[in-house]
C-alpha cells in the first residue's frame, strides 16, 4: 500500500470513520506551506517505516464481503497469511481460511511455495542478489518522487488537532489543486482523489488517512474501472516505540472489471503479532530438518 503501485490500487478510497477519535479542535492553524512540508516529512518517515518492516514478521488477517446489487452482504471470505522474513524481503504463507487452519493437503503447498523461494534465494548469485537489492532502491527512490507529487498536486488546509488512542495528532485535509500536471504517470490519478491525513505531533508520523475517490478511474487500458464513491482507511500504529507499522486498512471498492458485472466489494484486513526478526536468523531448508547431518559422537 504504500509504494505507487499498491497505492494506486487502494486509492480507491474515504470512509465513515471509526474508532475512539474525539472532535477536532479547530484551534490548531497552519499555514499550507508548513503543511506541505508535514505531509513531505510524514511520507519520508514512511518510507523509512517500510524499509524497517522488513524486520519485523506478524500475521495479515483479510475478511472481504461481496454485496449484491442492494449494497446486502452476499458472501463472507476470511483468509489468514503468516508474513516472514525470507532473505531481506516479506514473504506471506496462507495459514487459514474463514479462521479455519488450511486443510493438510493446502498447509502442504504453502510449505512447499516457501521452500521454492528458500531455495531460489540460498542459490542466487551474488549478482542476481545484487540486481534484486539494487531494484529495492530504484522502487524506494520511485516513491520517494512520487511523495513530491502529492506534496506538490494537492491544496492543504488545516482541520484542527484530534486524540487518537491517547496520541495528539494534527488533522490535515487536501484537495487537488485545479490545473495541476502530475510529472510522473503513477501521479496521474492523483487529481482523482481527495484525502485527510492524521499526523502524530509527536512523532510527525501519519496515523490515520482517509481517502476519497471524487471521480472514475481507469486503470489497465479501461480493463478496470474505479467508480466514484470508493474509499479507504489506513491506520499505523506505533511498535516498539521505534516504528510505525499498518494496523488497520478498511476498503469499499465499486468498480467494473472489463465488461462483466460491477464488483462491490467490502474489505477489512487487520495486522497483529508483530515481532521482531533476528537478522542473525537462519532459515533452516525443510530436508535439513527432516534429514540432519549426522553429529561426531562427544568426546569422552
């Protein structure tokens, strides 16, 4: 969600908002450049968060409704993934289905799909590995360009501050600045969307943001169509007191996909168990643990 890629694709986005936040106080007032300048440190900080999540494994819980035509929930999917560290980059494995473990013969093959990528990275060379780690940084300098669009598409005004989870935070809404031309082809749905953002006073880090679709989007050579009215929430929250990492991520999409029927679709996926991964870990191939090398008897 938070590269251009993934965020294109939940910029499909405001919603009611929940939780224990009290009203704004309408006192706080920034000027739109010491904003913009907020939301431009928030966004590095965030792509620093992404680059510290790597350390960190936890499970991934995703209850998606499909509506019918009436907006009635049609049909109800849970699925659970393990998220692990597996050479420097996230790998999830399926652990349950409607908070159901996977039958033996489904655990089975997200085993095997982990010992394929164990595999793949214990036997790359050092440059393919090289290549892998070096389009990490093109993809994070991507983002980081693609955070000046959004510090520089948007009108910034402040909404006063809010108490969420007993954490101060700034509420700062954005609009598309008319006439504005996105410079990067990510950015340039941005005009579609508006959003509010949360920022910790303390931290200056987001932790919650609400975003709107104000018009239709077409991504993929009009294959999908993202209708007005979609929306989305994300919220951070604080581990370790040293990185802020995805809590909560509400979704209600209503699009079209090709020429078939509208999908409506509600999503909420939940983060928890976060724990941090030893770097000096070593993942361990499964026939090694099915088949140990043999150990010279001790000494007498």
């Amino acid at each position: 969600m938070r590269n251009a890629a993934v965020l294109l694709i939940l910029l499909a986005a405001a919603l009611a908002l929940r939780g224990q936040a009290t009203a704004p106080d309408q006192q706080a007032v920034l000027t739109e450049e010491q904003i913009r300048q907020l939301v431009r440190e928030a966004a590095e900080k965030d792509i620093e968060n992404v680059k510290a999540a790597r350390n960190y494994t936890y499970v991934q819980r995703e209850e998606e409704h499909k509506l019918n035509g009436k907006g009635e929930i049609e049909r109800t999917e849970t699925r659970t993934y393990e998220i692990m560290v597996l050479f420097e980059e996230p790998v999830r494995k399926q652990i349950a289905k409607d908070d159901k473990p996977l039958p033996e013969k489904d655990a089975k093959k997200e085993e095997e799909k982990i010992q394929k990528t164990i595999d793949k990275r214990k036997n790359e060379s050092e440059g393919d590995r090289s290549k892998r780690l070096e389009k990490q940084e093109k993809d994070k300098e991507k983002d980081r360009e693609f955070v000046k669009e959004i510090a520089d598409a948007y009108n910034f005004r402040s909404a006063g501050t809010e108490n969420l989870d007993g954490r101060q935070t700034l509420v700062i809404d954005a609009d598309p600045r008319p006439g504005y031309e996105p410079h990067m082809k990510d950015a340039k749905f941005l005009p579609k969307f508006r959003f509010r953002v949360w920022l910790d006073q303390t931290d200056k880090q987001w932790v919650k943001l609400d975003i709107q679709c104000i018009d239709t989007v077409s991504v993929g050579l009009f294959l999908l169509r993202v209708h007005k009215g979609s929306n989305i929430q994300i919220e951070q929250v604080r581990v370790n007191d040293e990185v802020w990492l995805p809590r909560q991520v509400n979704l209600k999409l209503d699009a079209r996909l090709a020429l078939l029927k509208g999908l409506s679709i509600v999503e909420d996926v939940t983060y928890r168990d976060y724990k941090k991964f030893r770097t000096d870990t070593r993942i361990v191939p499964e026939a090694d643990i099915q088949n140990p090398p043999s150990q010279p008897p001790p000494h007498p």
